[in-house]
C-alpha cells in the first residue's frame, strides 16, 4: 500500500495501521524536516517559512512558531495568516489540522488528532483512528492546552491555560477545564482602551 493510499484511509476516519514502513518512514523525514524548521531560528522569517512551507501542507503569510515545533507527518497541517506558536507546539495531525488567520498558541499546546485502539491485542499491532481538528480565525490557545480528535473551536474563541479540549466549542466563548466547559461568552464589556 501506497502512503498516498495510507493518507487517504486516515483522513477517512476508519482504522489503519500506524506501523507501515511508509508511516514509519513518513514520521522520519517529517522529524528531519521539523528539526531543520527549528535550527532555523534567528534566520530571517523568509528563509524560515520556505521550510515550513516544505514541512506543512499550506501556510499562510507571517506564521512562526517558537522553538521547538513538532509534527507527526506535517502534511495534514493548514495554517492561515498571522498564525504564532509559543514554545514547544506539537501536532499530530493524522487526522488533519486546520487553523485560520491571526490564532495565537501559548507555549506547550499540544493537537492530537489520532487516537490508539482501545482493545489491547489491536492497540499492539498498530490500530489507531484519527479525526480533524479545526481552529477559526482569532483563536487565542492558552498554555498547555491539550485539544483532542474531532474538535472544532469556533472564530474569536479563548481557551484557558491548561484545558483539555474533548469536545466542540463554539464562537466568541471563552472555555476552560479538564474537560474544557464553556465559561462566559466573550463580550463588548470585554474591550479595553488600547489603542495600537
């Protein structure tokens, strides 16, 4: 079987093997790749996103992440403009990542979009799933989130340091805990008087 093949059964939903060769090896070049984003760092961010653009499967215009980035394979990821990653990100992204413009990550987030099997004997010879993740635009991801397989987190949304994501959270809400609830919506009592 193809990775190509092998890509297409992740992104489907259904159960595939996570020990094939091409997997196995698709995780190595994809660390090689990665390592060689995060040696970049002080280079000019031109220079930077030429690798990242190799690593991942679209990037938007002035994304960054901090040292260091971490990806399962990279090519399940879709980041959009104005995206920032605080230190040590990690992306799993079996089940593909989508990330709108202008969302901010705080240091140690961390997506896992795949997921091992839950009866033993299968977990052992390599079963796994995964499901999609989807962040809108004007996300902020406090530090240490986790966010799980088949979450969505809706345009202007925050989510609180340290939350775990298992479900679905809605637009212009502000959502924390293990597991994350939805705390308050985000309102106009919310501005301040900053000006830029």
């Amino acid at each position: 079987m193809t990775l190509d093949v092998q890509r297409e059964q992740i992104l489907s939903g259904r159960m595939y093997n996570d020990l094939t060769d091409e997997l196995v090896q698709a995780r190595q070049q994809t660390v090689l790749l990665s390592t060689e984003y995060n040696t970049s760092f002080g280079q000019p961010q031109e220079q930077r996103e030429v690798i990242l653009r190799r690593l991942l499967k679209s990037v938007g215009r002035d994304c960054h992440f901090e040292p260091t980035f971490r990806c399962e394979f990279g090519f399940n990821i879709s980041v959009g403009d104005f995206f920032y990653a605080n230190f040590d990100c990690v992306m799993l992204d079996g089940g593909g990542i989508t990330i709108g413009d202008h969302v901010l990550f705080g240091p140690r987030v961390g997506i896992y979009t795949s997921n091992h099997a839950i009866d033993a004997a299968e977990r052992a010879a390599g079963a796994c799933y995964a499901k999609p993740v989807t962040i809108g635009d004007n996300v902020w991801v406090g530090g240490g989130v986790t966010i799980n397989p088949g979450v969505s987190i809706g345009a202007g949304s925050i989510i609180g340091s340290g939350s775990v994501v298992t479900r679905s959270v809605p637009s212009g809400v502000i959502a924390v805990g293990t597991p994350a609830r939805v705390l308050r919506e985000i309102t106009d009592a919310d501005k301040t008087d900053y000006r830029p």
